[in-house]
C-alpha cells in the first residue's frame, strides 16, 4: 500500500530565503454527493470512472486509463466491498452494439443488458431477448448492485 | 461535459442467441468515508489522488497521471467549489525538499510547507521559518481549506 509520510507547518515568509515564483497548482476534490468513483480492471487494462448520480438515460461520464497495478492497490484499499463480478460480452443488433453481463456472487441470476445512444430521442431495436427496461432503476445501477445485490431483491423479481 | 446515453434491460438468457463467453471485470466503487478524491493541474499536467481520509503523518496515497482535458472537465463538473489555488516552491534543506505552498483567493495568506520523510520516526532539519507544525491539524487539508477556507480561522491564529 504506497503511504505518504510528511509532516507540514505554517511558514514565517520574512524569514523565508528569496526563493522562485514557483509553480501555478489548482486543484479541487470531486464531490462525493454528486459523482460515482469506479475503478474497474480487464483484460484490457485498468479504467477509472466518476460518473454523475444524477439518474436517467444520461449521465456525465469521465474516463481515465490508468496503470492496473495501482488501480488494483487502490479498489483494494480504498473500494466499498464486495466488488462487482462479472462477463461482459458484446453483440450487435441492427447496427447497436449491446453490451451484455452476466453477474456474480450475491448477484448471480443476473444478466443486463446495455445499449449506448447517440441521442436520448434516438430509435433502436429491442431484441426479444432485452426482456424488461430498468434504465430508470437505480436498484440496477452497479454502483448499488455492489451494496445491496440482486439476492435482496428476489422477492420483487417474483411478482414482476 | 462527455455524457452517456444508455438504455439498461434484463436478459432473458433462454432467448439469447448463442455467444462467447466474454470478459471478466471486475470493479467497484471508491468510499467516499475513507478517502478524498483530489484533481491537481499543474504546468506539468493533471493528477488524480486518492487519499485515505485517516490522521496523522501517514496516509494511503494513490496518484495517477492523466489527461490534462478530461481531468480539468471533471474538476468542474464534480468538484466542490471553491477550487484551491496556490503556487508551489521546491526548497532543500540539509538533503530533503520541502515544497512552500503559498494560497491564493480565500486562504490568501497561508503559506506552508511540507516535507515527505522516509519512515515517522525520521529526525530532519526543521528550518526557523517552519514555525508552527500543523501535520495533525485537520483544517489545514487541503481538502479542507477548500470548504472551510483560512479566511474563517483568522481569529485562532492571531491568539496563536
């Protein structure tokens, strides 16, 4: 687990040496009642993600390919558990690409399907197979899925 | 502000065609209880750091060089405003680097200074214009001056 060891103190500038101008820094910190912080690892690599929480068929979405080993270091470390376990395979209907997860762990039984759109107005196909929208659904947004899996909602499932 | 459009459906597998078995991911979600999320853009581009929240000198640190456009569209999307400005000095001081930090906009009048040891119990220099240590002090976080800002603590520093 990298650590920073420091110590910091107020500093008296008239006793200060003259020194260069130095660097111009701004920096902030995302704010946590508005944004989703994912780190997710594939095959392909390791990925950051914020995503806004506002709900509905769009989001702001921020990604960053990042080193894995760090990112791995960092879900451990610092991730809500249990992670997220899942396949994801990619299938293309009538010109879309749906992207399809399988889940794991307490979210076994699970499979969901995800279309990305140009527009929010915009017109696809729904496979027969894509048997129940729950874009609007936030119990299905993972970043819940990973909390309160699908295992706790089994009962709802029955009755829909 | 990069925005996904996406539609979500529950699969029903009986009626999917016959796939691959795709990739596994595996992800999750950063708690926001016990770590912050900073962005920094400097001259020499952005980073993204996630720190663990826990006291002291020693804290978990995760850095990671990104690209300075989407970082700096996050940090205005999602970040919690009043951003931090200041400019940052390199100093040495018998072999170690202290970086002078002096703050802009409502911590105007802060400067500080931190030095990175490489184990707690490290023995350094402490040069005479470091004249107040504030390593413990949670209000001086950077993450915190940016909500509750030097400003605002003018009165306990002049009974310092």
């Amino acid at each position: 687990m990298p650590k920073e060891i420091e110590r910091k103190f107020i500093v008296d500038t008239t006793q200060l040496p003259k020194l260069s101008n130095g660097d111009h820094y701004t920096q902030g910190y995302i704010d946590p009642e508005r944004a989703t912080m994912r780190v997710r690892i594939t095959p392909k690599g390791c990925v950051l993600t914020f995503k806004s929480k506002e709900g509905g068929t769009t989001r702001s979405e921020y990604e960053f390919p990042v080193d894995e080993a760090t990112g791995r270091a960092l879900l451990e470390d610092l991730g809500r558990k249990p992670f997220i376990d899942k396949t994801r395979v990619r299938h293309d209907v009538d010109g879309k690409t749906w992207e399809i997860d399988t889940f794991y762990g307490d979210n076994e039984g699970l499979v969901m399907a995800e279309v990305e759109l140009d527009s929010e107005d915009e017109t696809i196909t729904i496979p027969e197979w894509a048997v129940k929208e729950v874009t609007n659904d936030a119990r299905y947004y993972n970043a819940n899925l990973s909390q309160r899996p699908y295992s706790t909602f089994a009962k709802e499932r029955t009755s829909q």
